[in-house]
C-alpha cells in the first residue's frame, strides 16, 4: 500500500498467508480502505493465490489491462472500466506491470455506521450471479469521479468530527455516479409475482445453503408449494430451484478447495454435511468428480502458478 491509501479499521487483524499456500482467509476487521495501483500494489499481486472477498471491491481500472478470476472465471480488465465484486467471491488479481487506477474496499458494517443504513443501488442488489459487474467510465464522469477520490483523501487525512460517517457518503456518490447511467430503479422494473418470488427465494438460499438444502424447506418459508416455487424458477431461470441449491453448495466446496487447508471432512461439516462420504457422493454427483480429486488438481494449479 503507498502513502495515498487509506483505511479505517477496529484492530490490527491481517489476512495469514502459511508458506504462500492458501489458507481460509479470517473475516477482516477493516471497514473502509482504498489505495492506488501502483507498482508495489503490482508486485504483491504478482504471484497471488486465489482467496475470498469479505467485503465488497470496487477496481477503478484507469490505465493498462490486466485480469482477474472470480470463482474460477477469468474476466480481462479494460481500461476506463469500474468492477464491482461482493463478499464471499473467490478471487484472484492478476495485474499488469503498467496498470493504474484504484481499489476501493469496504464493509457491510460500513453501511450501518451510527446506526444508519445505507442502501447500494438497485444495480448492486444481492439477487446477482455470482459474476462480477463491469461499468464503463463515460468521458463525462471522469472528472467528478477524480474530485471524490481526492475529497476521500482529503477526508481521511483530518482528524475532524464525523469523518467516516462523511467518507461513507462520498462513497455512495461515487458508486452512484458510475451506476446511474445504467441504473434501473425498481418502479420502472415491473416485478410480476413470480419474479418476486424467486428473488425472495435467491435470498433465502444464499443465506440458508449450509443448513435448508430441499425444495420444501424454502418453499415452507415463502408460505408456497413446491411444485408452485419449482414452476415460477423454471420460468425465471430455466432451472428448478433444486438445481441452484446444489449449485450453491457446489460453488461453496470448490471456493474452499481452492483458498483453505481444510479437509474434506471439515468442508462437509461446514457445508451441513454430517457425513463426509453423503458429501462425496454429492460432489461428484453434481460435478462429475470426486472432491479429492478436484483437490488434487487445484493443488497442482497452485503450485505451476508459485
């Protein structure tokens, strides 16, 4: 990080690193930081292994290209393009020597400071894939899109009342310039019943995964059949809802082979699998390989990779 960056933090706590090997990365204490891209900000993403998000990141790409892979994607970055990536992504940053722009990292808590809760815009809203969002950076915003960076170092520099309630809201002016153009408020999106449905039950299930893994346990939550909530995600999707269930389960395993030590038992047990050889079997059954196996082949990529 250079002199330019800044961050808001409640402890020391740091990301562990075991010999450059992956480990399950512990939840950061940092609410609010930004730096700039520069050439150590480079170095240190250089030889990266993939790990996830625990708070949402914003990459203001303004010079040179590079990539990243977000649960086990890879997305070429453009210049002049804002990335929005959430919490709980697998990620990976891999930078070119002569990229430039920002990085802009915060917390859900640092939405809720003094007890005020601000809203992300529409756009952003948690019923997303697991991709990332890409915004062009029009000519025309460049300029107050720079003015806020700077305002937020200048902020972050006194040690005046009120200053991360003041950071807080230059954010959302900056996330809501680079949204606006593209933004759909909900009153011009006429969600028909069906639509809203799945949108309760694309909720429940990222928050629910671990421990409701049928059909009927979300559907008894939402006051609906299964058969009518099967229905009403094959229209929206294309797939039934226990298809996304599994999925999602499927996401979470291969996101912890990929940036943990832990074995396939403790990844069972903390996906809500009792049994590790029911998880095994379940792996393979949506994925068409055996989870040592796929272990075993993240193994070797991180180590061609190192």
């Amino acid at each position: 990080m250079n002199l330019s960056a800044t961050s808001f933090e409640k402890s020391n706590a740091f990301f562990n690193h075991d010999r450059g090997l992956p480990v399950q990365i512990q939840e950061s204490t940092i609410q609010f930081q930004m730096y700039d891209l520069d050439i150590s900000e480079i170095r240190r993403h250089k030889n990266s292994v993939p790990w996830i998000l625990d708070r949402f990141q914003i990459i203001w790409i303004k010079q040179g290209s590079g990539s990243f892979t977000l649960d086990m994607k890879q997305y070429w970055m453009q210049e002049n393009r804002i990335y929005f990536l959430y919490p709980g992504q697998l990620f990976q940053f891999k930078p070119d020597p002569m990229l430039k722009g920002h990085v802009l990292q915060f917390s859900q808590e640092f939405l809720y400071l003094n007890g005020e809760h601000t809203h992300l815009p529409f756009i952003l809203d948690f019923q997303r894939s697991n991709n990332s969002h890409c915004f062009p950076v029009e000519e025309i915003i460049r300029k107050e899109l720079d003015e806020i960076i700077g305002s937020i170092l200048k902020e972050s520099a006194n040690c005046f009342p009120l200053k991360m309630v003041i950071i807080r809201s230059l954010l959302v002016v900056f996330i809501l310039y680079f949204t606006r153009n593209i933004e759909k408020k909900p009153s011009d999106q006429i969600l028909s019943d069906g639509n809203e449905l799945h949108k309760k039950f694309s909720l429940l299930l990222e928050k629910n995964y671990t421990t409701r893994k049928t059909v009927s346990d979300y559907a008894g939550i939402l006051a609906v059949s299964p058969n009518y909530l099967s229905e009403v995600t094959r229209k929206a999707t294309g797939y039934p809802p226990s298809y996304h269930i599994q999925q999602r389960i499927v996401l979470e395993a291969k996101r912890l082979a990929r940036s943990s030590t832990l074995r396939m038992k403790e990844i069972a047990v903390h996906l809500g699998f009792n049994d590790y050889s029911h998880f095994s079997k379940f792996f393979k059954l949506n994925t068409g390989i055996c989870f040592s196996d796929y272990k075993r082949i993240v193994a070797t990529e991180i180590i061609t990779i190192n």
